[in-house]
C-alpha cells in the first residue's frame, strides 16, 4: 500500500454544468445591456455637474472666470446623451452637433457672419463712430482660440465597477450563495 501512488480525480461533470447554466444566462445579455446603457448615461450626465471628466481630471474653467461649470449654459450636450442597446451591446451617443467639439477640444478657428449679417454678443466693446458717437462694435468676424478638450463621455473607474456588479448580479455567479446548479 505504502508503494501505490496518491490518485485524486476530478470529476469535470460539476464544472461541465456550471458552464451549461452560464452560458443559458448568457444567451440574452439586453436586460443587462439596458440597464449599463441608463446606469452609463446617468454617470456621464452627472460629470457636467461637477465639471470632472471619465479619467477624474477636472475640466479647464470657462475662459470669462465666471466660475461657473462649463457646459452647463443651456445642458443641450447634457440632455442629447441617450443609451442604445441591444442583446449583447450597448452605447451612450452624444447627438448634440458641439458634443464631439466639447469632448475633443477645436483648434483655433474663426467665426463668420453670415452673408448681410454682423457677429455681436453681451459685454462686447463700443466703437465711436465719426460722428464721435458710441455703438456697439459689430464685426465680421472673429478668431476664436478655439475649445479645450472637456471629455464627459468615458468608462470611469466607479463605472467599471458598477458594470462588474451589475454584470455579476445578471449571472448570479455567487457559487456560495447557491446560485449555481448543485452537483
């Protein structure tokens, strides 16, 4: 006896129906897609209240040092992010025609009026005339800087997390909970 060898078998039969059972929960992944698609989207709407983006770097301020959080004059980036799912997909859109300006950052540029029009805006300087009178200063056009990038959509770390939970809790995957199909 002392001269037989230790055997250990394994019976792959338990692991053969854990595998079964994940892949029938598996098949259909749109109610999980769904719910990262809204859980996503509220994560990236709440970034243009604090003004902190994906990767946890703080937006650059607006350039009128006004303190305010940028993007948040009118919230029509805010509001044009919408999830899409489907069975084994999701994705969050910008459709706001600035969105990819906003998460992308513009190089300088210039601004035209528009053919018998002039560019004016709050806070912009008088001209005095020749008739020494003051008006304010319409122009033509203007050279704007251009936009730093202020990137709102992306995956951050606390969002791959929830995805890992939710994804979990989909599956229930929890061997010790007896989620998993007995022996």
């Amino acid at each position: 006896m002392a001269d037989e060898p230790l055997i250990l078998q394994v019976d792959a039969d338990q692991a053969k129906r854990w595998f079964g059972e994940l892949h029938r929960r598996s098949a259909d992944l749109s109610g999980l897609m769904a719910q990262i698609g809204e859980d996503l989207t509220e994560s990236t709407q709440a970034r243009f209240d604090t003004g902190i983006g994906p990767d946890g770097v703080a937006w650059q301020p607006l350039a009128d040092g006004s303190g305010r959080t940028p993007l948040n004059a009118t919230h029509r980036t805010r509001d044009g992010i919408h999830p899409l799912s489907g069975v084994d997909w999701v994705e969050i859109r910008a459709d706001s025609k600035q969105a990819r300006w906003h998460q992308e950052g513009t190089d300088p540029y210039v601004i035209q009026a528009k053919p018998g029009k002039a560019l004016f805006w709050p806070g912009m300087q008088m001209r005095t005339g020749k008739d020494g009178k003051e008006s304010p200063g319409f122009v033509k056009k203007v050279n704007h800087p251009g936009l730093p990038a202020r990137p709102f959509l992306g995956i951050s770390e606390a969002d791959g997390e929830a995805i890992e939970q939710l994804a979990v809790a989909w599956l229930e995957l929890d061997a010790e909970a007896g989620n998993l199909p007995p022996a």
